[in-house]
C-alpha cells in the first residue's frame, strides 16, 4: 500500500494541534503543524516529489490570532496551484465565503467540521 502524504495544518489552536497529533499519533500518515506559507510551501514540494500522484491537503485556521490564514492561502496557491486548500472558520457568514474565493482557498468548513473530517481521515488511515 503506498504511503500518505502528511497532514498540514495551519493553526495557533493549542487544542487543536493537540487534538490533531493526538488522532494521528502511531499512524503511518504525520501531522505537520505550522504557521507561514513558507513552511508549507516548504513542506509541499518534499511532499508532492515523494507521493506525485495523490492529492494534496493543506488545513488552514482561518481564525487564527498569530498569522492571517487566508494571505497564507492565497501565497500557497499561487507556489502550488494542485493543492487543496481547505479553511476553516467558526462562522460561515456570505463575507467569509467572499474571501475564501478571492483567497483560492478551495473549501470553507465550519471548525467543528474541519475537526471531524481530520477525525475521520485518522481513523481510515488506522484501519488501513
């Protein structure tokens, strides 16, 4: 069975980067918790050069405190266009779905829902 890319999330949540390390901790898939475009960018190409033929995730806070995640989309995009980007927001209000568009952040899901999917993809990956 061919290996998963890593999990990468953008996020300054303690919680949240607890809970996402939690879930993935012992499974063949890493969590890799970061804070510029830079890193992803960074993290992205050793990434896509090892698994070239699977898609790619990128999981970005768009609430956080400590960066602006939708500039950080916006510059993950324009250096890898293939990426999924996938935001995350407490609300869901017509403004936020503005912005993820003008940002190219590909989906917008409520935090809540962000949480489960990540919960979800653990638990395939263990049952893998």
């Amino acid at each position: 069975m061919p290996t998963q890319p890593p999990i990468i999330l953008a996020t300054d949540d303690k919680r949240l980067q607890h809970k996402a390390e939690r879930l993935f901790s012992g499974s063949a898939v890493g969590v890799h918790i970061v804070t510029t475009a830079e890193s992803i960018v960074s993290l992205l190409e050793v990434s896509l050069a090892q698994h070239p033929d699977v898609q790619h995730y990128v999981f970005i806070d768009l609430d956080a405190k400590d960066f602006h995640g939708y500039d950080i989309a916006r510059d993950v995009k324009e250096a890898q266009p293939t990426v999924h980007i996938i935001g995350a927001s407490f609300g869901t209000e017509p403004t936020i779905i503005q912005k993820t568009k003008i940002y190219r952040i590909d989906s917008l899901l409520q935090r809540f829902a962000m949480e489960k999917l990540l919960k979800t993809m653990a638990e395939n990956v263990q049952q893998a």
